[in-house]
C-alpha cells in the first residue's frame, strides 16, 4: 500500500509524521472522504470545494488543491481495487505543545483503504449528547471526531451501525458521518445547515436530485416518521430499519427506494457533479 505524504507517494509501512503534528496533538486539521470505483474518485470537486472552506473555517492556510488532486490521482492508480475509502488529510503540521500553530507548514496525507458495499438497510440509535450548533467547528469537516468515536461505540455497543444526535435546542441534526432524511407524508425531509449539521456532499446531492426539503424537526420525528433513511460518501442512500426500539417494517420503503435508484442512476452519469 503507497500513501501521499507531503509531495510525494511513500510506502505505508514507512511513511512518518512528527509526533508533534498539530492534528495530532489537538486535532488541528481538516479531511475529507471520497468513494473511489475502479481507481476513480467520485465528485472530486465538491470535496476539495468542502477541504477549503474547511481549512479556511479552522483558520489554516489554503490547501494547495492542485497537489491535491495530483495526489489523490497518484493514489488511485498505486492501489487499484475495485472499492475504495479514499481519505485526504490535511493539518496545521509540525507544531509547538498547545494550541498555537508552528510556522513549519502543513501535513498532507491522501491514503486509500478498501472497503464493501453497504446493505440497503441499517439500525441507528439516538444518543443523550448533543451537537453545538454555534460552536467554533459547527458544519466544519475537522479532525477533532472524538465525540463521533464515542458516539459510535455506543451504537455498535446496539447493535446498530450510527447514532444520531439533536443540537442544543433538540432538533435532529446529524449522525457521526451521516446526514439523515426522513419521509413525512410521501415528502423527503432533512435538518437545514443552520442545525449545526455538515454540509455533506451527498446529502447537497439528494436535496438536488430528490426535490428534499429543508426542515427544522424535532428529534422526536424519528419516532413518527414514516421512512428514514441516511447519506453519506460510503452509504450513498442507505434505508433506516430500525431507530432505538422501534421498528420500521419494509425498509427501504417506497420513497426511500425511489431516493436510492435515483442517487444511483445520477452518480453513474457523472463521477464528478
């Protein structure tokens, strides 16, 4: 396996970053996930779009999107598999202890990681913790996922494969690499970005291709709701049959289903929307 660090591919075995590295020591740093099909990275575009405003929203300097893609090309064609998690890194670098930046510049990591098709349904529970909708790093991609890593644990603890979260006022918001949707009378719903949810790019994706609407929703529509189902890079549209206890029989339901074939039917027109 051949990873990009810093300007060029390295072995994985070998590559090195500083044990001080600012994503490191704070979680200084931005990323961003992409799907990869037979060595080619699907809406390149929109990811190194979400990779800036990221790293401008943190405070970093610009990321060089050029090397970027350069890098994420070099990538691909270094490990060919058929399915890919293609995740690029980029962080303050080389730091002093704290919070305070070095002056040393930034890591760039791109590394690529197989992974399997996902089943058209799963179960989520809801977590007691919430999202900080005015918090400094609301709707930014950002490496400090520490509260995602707890969150999730306790799904898989459930059985289930994400967690949801409200925000600060109990509205629904997001799961920890999720967006959600819910179906409410025959009509798509999802939490608008003033939730304090990411501004993913599938979920921007099925909003445009679905007709979705944006929605304020109580975290309680999760137990009414009559579809739900999740977006996210990997995911795609991925059907909810289960949230805590309740079940939702047949899932994916007919709207659900329809959001499926149309995500797949658009995303195999154009690998770049």
């Amino acid at each position: 396996m051949k990873i990009w660090l810093n300007g060029g591919l390295q072995e994985l075995d070998s590559a090195r970053v500083s044990v001080l590295d600012h994503g490191l020591t704070v979680g200084d740093g931005v990323f961003e996930t992409l799907k990869a099909t037979g060595g080619r990275a699907f809406a390149l575009t929109r990811h190194l779009d979400r990779l800036a405003r990221s790293a401008r929203g943190l405070g970093l300097p610009a990321p060089d999107l050029d090397e970027v893609r350069r890098a994420c090309a070099a990538v691909l064609e270094a490990n060919p598999m058929e399915l890919g998690r293609l995740r690029i890194t980029y962080t303050g670098g080389l730091s002093p202890l704290g919070s305070d930046r070095g002056d040393a510049g930034q890591t760039l990591v791109v590394a690529l990681g197989e992974v399997t098709r996902r089943p058209d349904a799963t179960g989520v529970i809801t977590v007691p913790w919430t999202r900080n909708e005015r918090g400094a790093l609301a709707g930014l991609k950002t490496t400090s996922y520490a509260e995602n890593v707890v969150a999730l644990a306790r799904a898989h603890e459930s059985g289930a494969s994400e967690a949801l979260f409200a925000n600060t006022v109990g509205q629904l918001c997001e799961g920890t690499g999720t967006n959600v949707f819910v179906v409410l009378d025959g009509e798509i719903h999802t939490p608008p970005l003033a939730s304090g949810c990411l501004a993913g790019i599938t979920r921007a994706l099925a909003v445009e291709w679905t007709g979705a609407r944006e929605t304020d929703l109580p975290l309680d529509v999760l137990e009414r709701a009559d579809e739900i189902f999740l977006t996210s890079t990997l995911r795609d549209v991925q059907a909810v049959h289960r949230v805590d206890g309740r079940q939702l029989a047949g899932a994916p339901g007919p709207v659900t289903a329809k959001a499926m074939r149309i995500f797949d039917e658009r995303a195999g027109d154009d690998l770049d929307p």
